[in-house]
C-alpha cells in the first residue's frame, strides 16, 4: 500500500509540473498579445473617430 502512495505522490508532483507549464505559456502569450490587440484597438477607434468627425465636412468636400 505505500507503494501507492508513493506512486501517487509522483503522479501529482507530474501533474502539478504540467499544470505550472501550461498556466506559464498562458500568461506569457497572453503578455505578449495585449500590447498588440491594445495597438489595434486604439487604431480601429481613431479611424472610428476620424470617420465621425470626417463626416460633417465630407458634403462640403464633394459639393
């Protein structure tokens, strides 16, 4: 019986061993994917703005 135990110990010191691998690639690719999804963000709300503003002046452009 503590062979088992033993060999349960083990099984969960590997799981815990997995576990902390894929929470750290987690957190490492979503520390690299935030600066890039807040550059395009910000981008897709300047033109928003740009549109906005542009759209009061654009019929006196045309006209």
């Amino acid at each position: 019986m503590e062979f088992l135990a033993y060999l349960w110990d083990d099984l969960d010191d590997v799981a815990g061993a997995f576990r902390h691998l894929a929470a750290a690639a987690i957190t490492e690719t979503l520390a690299t994917a935030v600066p890039f999804i807040a550059a395009a963000s910000g981008m897709l709300l300047a033109g928003a703005v740009a549109l906005l503003l542009a759209r009061e002046h654009l019929p006196h452009l045309v006209g």
